[in-house]
C-alpha cells in the first residue's frame, strides 16, 4: 500500500500542524517525543508518512511530473 507523505518543517510549526492533524482524528504520537532524532514518521492507521526537514530543505521537496499527473487525472 502506498503512503501519503507530509513534509513539515522542524519545531514549532510541526507540532502546531500536529496539533491541528490531531482534530481530525489523525495522530502520530511519535513525533511528541522530542528526544527522538528520527525525522521520518509513519502513521500505520490512515497510510501516512511525516517527513521533518529545515525550512529551507522543504523548497526542494516537490512532486515529480509523472506522479502530479496522476494525482489530478
């Protein structure tokens, strides 16, 4: 099965996007652990997957022409 991956910036506004997530009934409670150094997070229950980056890093993510097409066909 595939996943929906979400890529969020680190600190702050990650967890104010959980939080909002979090009103929809969709959780990752791993990403509350802020020891963890992990920065990819995967949500077993709606197939999705948190992907923690800088802000900068973010501008680079995009979604590949072949798959967009996909998306809004």
């Amino acid at each position: 099965m595939r996943y929906l991956t979400i890529a969020l910036t680190k600190g702050r506004l990650a967890y104010q996007t959980l939080e909002l997530l979090e009103k929809v009934g969709i959780t990752c409670d791993e990403m509350k652990n802020k020891d963890t150094r992990k920065l990819i997070f995967t949500d077993e229950e709606h197939k999705l997957r948190f992907f923690l980056a800088k802000g900068p890093d973010l501008s680079l993510i995009h979604i590949s022409e072949p798959t967009r097409l996909r998306c809004i066909s």
